[in-house]
C-alpha cells in the first residue's frame, strides 16, 4: 500500500500527559478535537486549539503535551509509506505550522474511520486505510497551496450557517430553510458553500448528525431509536443507511467494535515509541 497504517488512537488527555520522541520511523498525523496542547517542533512551539491539524516526521524530535490546568482531545495515526516525505516537504513549503482544516467533521469522519477499520480488520481494511490517509494529505496539501498560509479563514455568511447548522441540527433543516433565513439565494448558498467546505450543505448536515450519533454510541447506553431521533432523524432505518454508507458499519456493530477495543486513553505521561 502507498500509506501503511502503523497505530491509529483517539485520546482524551490531561495534564500531566506528554509524549516525546525522535528517530522512530514514522509520521503522524494529529487532529485536535476540543480542549487545548502544546507542540514544541523543529525549535517552534505551538498552542493547538480545536479544529487544528499537525503532522510530524518523527525522525524528528518533538514534544506534545496537554498544559497544566487544560484538557486535550485528539484523534491521531501514525502511518509510512515511501511516497509521504515529499508531500510532507509540500505540505510544509510556506514554513511549518498547525493550520485549521476547512472542514473538521470531514477530517473527523476520515480519521474515525481508519480507526474503525483498524479496530474491525474486515476484508481490505489496508487498501481502504491508504487510501483515507491519501484524502486527508491532498486535503492538507490543497489548503496550503490555494492559501499559501497555514490558516485558512471561513467567509462570514458560510460560518454563519454552519454555527447555526452546528446548534439546530436536531431540528428540520434544508437547503430551502437555510437560505432563507440568512438571506441567501440557495443556488448562492450552495455553490459558496461546497466552494468552501468541500461538500453540500446536505451533507454537512448528515455528517453533524452521525457525529452526534457516534458519540452517543460511545458514550451512552441509549438505544439505536432513541440516538437517530435525539440528532434530529425520524426515519430510523434512514440513518442506519446513513450511517453504514458514511462508517462502514451500522451504529450497531460501530458501537460494539468500539467497546471491545479498549477506546482511549485518559492521560498518562511517558514516552511512546
């Protein structure tokens, strides 16, 4: 495979949990979902907020760790392949630093399913991990060669819909709904929308839901019923269909996959690799 999976994790840390490394063959991949770390790298130091993204060549020493007094959440993977190194010179050309991704519950959605895969091992779980990892370096490769800055901002009227998308998901909502409560022709809408976050307004709109929904099934003993109709879909066999085209799996054997893996790590302090 262009991209081997080495280990994939999804970690809820506090202080005082660190990692330090260097001369590992490997990189990784680090996708801040909520709280706070810090990154030391390359003679930098980095605060990494939610919705941040990193990858480290760990050859190179390195330090990550949740500050005093903060919690830090993360999805990651380490991962080779002999291709990696030059898009990760890409990658890095306009100077090394954490960006913000245009779209964290894609990014999220990609790095919970090589999770998933790695947990299941089914039939092909290798070529389809390679794969996802491909989408997520093109993903990051785009944004710095279309920005050519490591940040990259969401137009004001775009952001606005995907905060209320963010609040209302569990209510009715549609292309139709949306536009016209932001003033927006939903043809406009739609196109500046896709332009942006790289999917439709629709799509956005499921992902939030199953991310809600895989939560509830990591978290929660609620039933299958009761978590479709808690993130706003009445049609319970239409989600199971969402959900299994989206993961791979429906949120039955998602959540029971999850819970026999042994999930996550509540924080600790040593040195991995």
């Amino acid at each position: 495979m262009p991209y081997r999976i080495q280990e994939v994790g999804d970690f809820q840390t506090f202080y005082p949990y660190y990692t330090e490394r260097a001369n590992l063959l490997s990189f990784q991949i680090i996708y801040s979902l909520a709280g706070e770390g810090h990154l030391d790298y390359k003679d930098m130091s980095f605060t990494i907020k939610p919705g941040q993204i990193f990858i480290i060549n760990c050859m190179e020493h390195h330090v990550y760790y949740t500050p005093i007094g903060k919690t830090w959440d993360t999805l990651w993977v380490h991962f080779y392949g002999e291709n990696v190194l030059p898009v990760f010179k890409e990658i890095n050309s306009y100077g090394y630093a954490p960006f913000t991704v245009n779209n964290k519950y894609q990014m999220e959605t990609w790095l919970r399913r090589i999770l998933t895969l790695n947990q299941e091992k089914s039939l092909g779980y290798e070529v389809q991990s390679s794969n996802i990892i491909n989408e997520i370096l093109t993903e990051m490769l785009m944004q710095v060669l279309t920005t050519n800055e490591p940040i990259t901002s969401v137009p004001k009227d775009i952001e606005a819909v995907i905060n209320y998308i963010e609040q209302h998901y569990q209510e009715s909502l549609s292309l139709d709904e949306l536009a016209s409560r932001f003033g927006i022709s939903k043809y406009h809408l739609a196109r500046k929308f896709k332009a942006t976050t790289r999917i439709t307004v629709n799509e956005f709109i499921i992902l939030t839901r199953i991310n809600f929904a895989k939560h509830r099934l990591r978290e929660s003993d609620d039933t299958v019923t009761s978590i479709a109709y808690e993130c706003g879909m009445n049609n319970v066999s239409h989600f199971i269909n969402l959900f299994k085209e989206r993961e791979g799996l429906t949120p039955l054997t998602y959540r029971k996959v999850w819970l026999s893996d042994g999930k996550k790590d509540y924080g600790y302090v040593g040195v991995l690799g």
